[in-house]
C-alpha cells in the first residue's frame, strides 16, 4: 500500500511539490500537506517544512499520520 501511495502521490520523487493543495501545498515523497507542519514539529519529526522534502523525515511524518489516522490523509478507506 505504501508503495502505491507513494507512486500516486508523488511518482516516488522525494521534492515533489503541490502548490495546489490548501495549506500551502503538499510535500515530498507522500506529499504531506502544510496543515501538518506545526504537528510534526510539535512532534520533533521536523524543524521546518523544507524537511518534508527530505526521505526520512517525510516517511517519518507519514508513520506518524497513518498511527494516527490509517490511510485516510491519503484518501484511502483501506486499513491494510
């Protein structure tokens, strides 16, 4: 599932960005939306929202969202 989201979101391109989306964009390689930035700072994942467009920390953002939520921040009703 991970791989396909990641397929979806962002063709696996870790500086992916959508200006597009609300909240000032999406980024990186699960195109982690800028209304989850201050939570994952809050979370000490990351110091700025550059650091979405780092592998690690957008993977680690993304652990972080799908404990919380599954994969519905991806637009997926799937829990698997």
């Amino acid at each position: 599932m991970l791989m396909k989201i990641m397929w979806r979101e962002s063709h696996c391109q870790t500086t992916s960005i959508n200006r597009k989306d609300p909240y000032g964009g999406s980024f990186g390689l699960l195109q982690i939306n800028g209304s989850n930035v201050g939570w994952a700072k809050r979370g000490g994942w990351i110091n700025s929202r550059d650091d979405l467009l780092k592998r690690n920390q957008n993977l680690k953002v993304a652990l972080e969202l799908w404990k919380l939520y599954g994969w519905r921040p991806w637009g997926t009703k799937s829990s698997q």
